[in-house]
C-alpha cells in the first residue's frame, strides 16, 4: 500500500514522454507519475527506486527521487515563504512548497521567520499539509516521560508563563521564564531535563538538572575545569551570567550555590576575583 507522504519503493511501470508511471505493485493502488521535472535519477522500465510521495493539485499522486526535509508524522523547524488570507507556505525541499491552512495556524506566520511545523497527511483535502497549531497532532503528556529525563526540545510558542516547547519531537511541554536562564525564541533547538510531570500529565522542562545529581555533577566540573588551570579560575560568582553559560552551560544562579557548596567543603577560596582550589 502507498504511503502518501513518505518514502516509498516503487517500481517503474512504463516510461512517457513526460516522465514514468510507477507502481507498488498491488494492483488496487493507483500509478504514481514521476516527472521529468521531479526526477534526478536514470531509470529504465521494471527498476525499483526510492521516492516520495505525495497529491499534486488534482490529488493524482506524484512522486520526486529528492525527498523533503521532513515526511508526514514529523515535526520540524521550517522557514515560512509567503502568506496570504487562506494559508502561508513553507520551503521544505521540494519545488511545491508546503501549506499550512489559516486554521491550522497557532499565530499570525510572518514571511522570512522559522517556524516548527507539523506535517500530516488531512483525508479529507487529501492533501499533505502542515500545522503550527501542534496541540491537534501532539500529546500534551506521556507515560514515557519522567522527571529527570534528558530530552531535546524546539521552542515552538511563547506565553507569559513560559516557552511552549516540543519534546523529542513528540510531545508537548513549557520551559517556565525562570527556568530559561538563556534568551530563547521560536525555532531554537536546545537540550534540556524534565523537570515535573504534572498530575495533568502536563510537562514542565528545565534548561539543567535542578536535583541532587545535577548539583553534584556541577560541582565536580567545577573542580575538574580548577585543576586543569592550576588551581585557579576568575570565573566568580560576580561573572556575568554569558560568561558562566558559555563556560558550564548553567544558570548564574546554579553556578552561584555549586560554589557556595564547594566552599563550605572547604574545597575551595573566593575572593572578589578569583576562585582558587585549596
């Protein structure tokens, strides 16, 4: 059975002066055409190649041997190319650009801006379209997260609570503003660790691990980044936070109590401009 909008193997079924039919071989699926203007490959009757797959205008299916960034099921970051009343489309790797319907829109989508994009075949335009609007594909929980987790997420939305994110690029989570130590804006990709899972089910993200082992594991980087400058650093607890992120990839204020930790260890001695390992 074809797949419409993923990668399928198909075989050639007889050549045209405008390009190939293909076939999946089962005979209640229809012939894909493969355009002269969609193909970068040489083939012959009776070959099997790889192609996407996907409607043209009249919902006939075409195929293209150059697959796009994404297939149907996924969710990724896509720059927008145009807009009008009904829709506005995305660049996504083909040479028809993707619609996403004004319905499906989660905001107004300004030309030139990234976007993360759902795509997803719609039965009833059998069409492939996208959605911004990711709450009607993706899951606001899971049973397979659990605080602690180390997950990856892309920023899809911003509220006055926090960034809506998208977790492992299947569900749906927020990263509260005090729990976003750097400046993030929609379309940015970063690592991150479930903070809470809500009794909802809802997911709350950190941009660090705030538990014990997170606390542990900063201050042995600490020490190991001390003995590797001869026991001394000027990275303070006054340092501007930049300098402290691009260094250990934490908040200031992470930094500040992994230190203060360190201290009352007697491991180590602060003063107003160096931190020096005892």
């Amino acid at each position: 059975m074809i797949q419409i909008g993923k990668i399928n193997t198909l075989q050639v079924k007889e050549a045209l002066p405008f390009g190939f039919h293909l076939t999946s071989g089962d005979p209640n699926d229809p012939l894909v055409l493969l355009s002269h203007d969609n193909n970068q490959l040489t083939v012959k009757e009776g070959d099997e190649i790889s192609v996407f797959v996907a409607t043209d205008e009249t919902g006939s299916l075409t195929a293209w041997t150059t697959p796009p960034v994404a297939q149907c099921g996924e969710t990724v970051i896509l720059k927008a190319v145009g807009a009008t009343h009904f829709g506005a489309f995305f660049h996504w790797g083909l040479n028809k650009d993707l619609l996403v319907p004004s319905g499906l829109q989660e905001g107004p989508i300004n030309e030139g801006m990234n976007y993360v994009v759902h795509i997803f075949y719609d039965e009833n335009t059998q069409r492939v379209l996208g959605a911004t609007k990711l709450h009607k594909f993706l899951a606001e929980s899971s049973p397979d997260i659990q605080a602690g987790d180390n997950v990856s997420c892309m920023v899809y939305g911003k509220t006055d609570l926090g960034f809506k994110v998208v977790i492992n690029k299947k569900y749906l989570g927020l990263i509260f503003h005090s729990d976003a130590f750097k400046k993030l804006k929609i379309g940015d990709e970063t690592d991150g660790v479930i903070k809470t899972v809500r009794p909802d089910g809802k997911i709350d993200v950190a941009l660090q691990r705030v538990d014990k082992a997170g606390r542990q594991s900063l201050e042995e980087a600490i020490l190991e980044d001390l003995q590797d400058h001869g026991g001394i650093s000027t990275l303070t607890d006054k340092s501007q936070p930049e300098e402290i992120y691009a260094h250990f990839n934490v908040s200031k204020a992470a930094y500040k109590k992994a230190l203060g930790a360190l201290y009352k260890k007697r491991l180590i001695t602060i003063d107003k401009n160096t931190i020096r390992l005892i």
